[in-house]
C-alpha cells in the first residue's frame, strides 16, 4: 500500500465511536479549462476516497448507449426540468448545446447530512451558484495549466478536437481563467502527481474544519467532564 493510500485512509471517518455521525459532508468543487486536467485529478479522487462520490447530475438530453440511469445522470424530459427548477429543487442548472443539466438538491442535501463528500466536475458558472446555495458546504478548486502553449498541446495530444474545436476551447480557456479569483483554492497542474498531491492535501484539511466536525461539542464536553 502507498503513502498516498494510507494518508487517504487516515482522513476523520464518517461515523465516530457511538456510532453517529462524525462530520457534516463536503462539497468539493474542481473546475478548469478544458483540457487543464480536473476530469484526470477527478477520477484519481475518486479512485483513492471510497467516501467521495461523483455529483449526477439531471438533464434534458438523450441518453446516450451504455449510460445508466442514476449512475451517469438522471434523464428527465423538458417540462420535469423545468418543474424541478421552478421548485428550487436544483443547486444550480446551465443550457448547454440545446440540452440543460442541473444539480439535483435533495441528493446532496442527504450526503452532506450522512458525512459524505461530493464532488463536482463544473464549470465557474455553476461554481457560482453552488456557492449562493451553499457557501458553508463548498470548497472550490480551481485548475490552471502551466501556459497556454502546454494547454494547446494537451488538447491536441489527446486527438478528439478539430483543429476548429481546439481553437473555440482556446479562445473559451481565456474566459475561464479569468475566473480563477472566484475560487478557494488554485492549483496550477504542472505535473499530474503534484497536482493530486496539492488536491488531496485541500481534500483532507476541509474535512478537518471545526465547523464540519460535527461531533466535537459532545466530544469536548466529555473531556471537560474527565472522561
């Protein structure tokens, strides 16, 4: 077992000695320029935390083949959409492409109070409105590259875009970044392992907040009492 797995390991756990629930959840939030490389940090999250699960998100859009229902999103047509907007029963939504997709509340809402930890692969736009939503819950991160030009060359490293597309990511990067003063934390993402490493270290100092330790009043209260 590595280092990196055993820090993981050693995070505060969910549940405390007298079976209640140690700490409130977290909301991590990791956003970038396409191609800046949160998908990649996102999955190695996910892969080393068997506590932190992907946001799913609801959409309009067509379910594509091999997509599950409630494991990739959850498909809904227009009208429910706009039902669930209309009842604020979403943490922020976005049109994107002619198809709109949002963050259902309930979901988080029922992981945050069972101490588990959700992370969100989104853009500054829908950072934003989690943050309205839910400021006391969040911690956002987000991801630079090193320069424009080793932007450019991982996008066309990874042979998916046009020459056209690259260019329209590129020209959207520019946006994007202008963003970065809207978040908690920035992590320029020279090397993918160093960037974890910084990622991870964000991940477990959030989840040692006082505010998020839940249990610490009965806990300090029974060390007061001499127990």
């Amino acid at each position: 077992m590595n280092r990196h797995r055993i820090l993981s390991e050693q995070t505060p756990a969910t549940v405390n000695l007298d079976g209640a629930v140690a700490r409130r959840g977290l909301m991590l939030v990791l956003s970038s320029p396409s191609g800046a490389g949160k998908t990649t940090l996102s999955r190695r999250l996910l892969s080393e935390f068997s506590d932190l699960t992907m946001s799913i998100s609801v959409t309009t859009r067509p379910k594509r083949p091999g997509e599950k229902e409630g494991v990739d999103y959850f498909f809904v047509d227009k009208i429910e959409f706009d039902l669930m907007r209309n009842k604020r029963q979403l943490l922020e939504h976005a049109k994107v492409f002619d198809h709109y997709y949002g963050t259902p509340a309930g979901p988080v809402e029922e992981a945050l109070t069972a101490g588990r930890d959700i992370l969100f692969d989104i853009d500054w736009q829908g950072a934003q409105q989690l943050k309205q939503e839910k400021r006391d819950d969040l911690a956002s991160i987000f991801i630079l590259p090193p320069s424009t030009k080793e932007l450019e060359q991982r996008l066309r490293s990874r042979a998916q875009d046009s020459d056209k597309v690259v260019a329209q990511r590129m020209s959207k990067a520019v946006d994007e970044i202008s963003h970065w003063p809207e978040y908690d934390y920035v992590v320029v993402n020279h090397e993918i392992e160093e960037a974890l490493a910084q990622v991870r270290a964000i991940l477990i100092a959030e989840r040692l907040k006082r505010t998020r330790q839940t249990y610490l009043v009965n806990f300090v209260k029974r060390l007061q009492d001499g127990q």
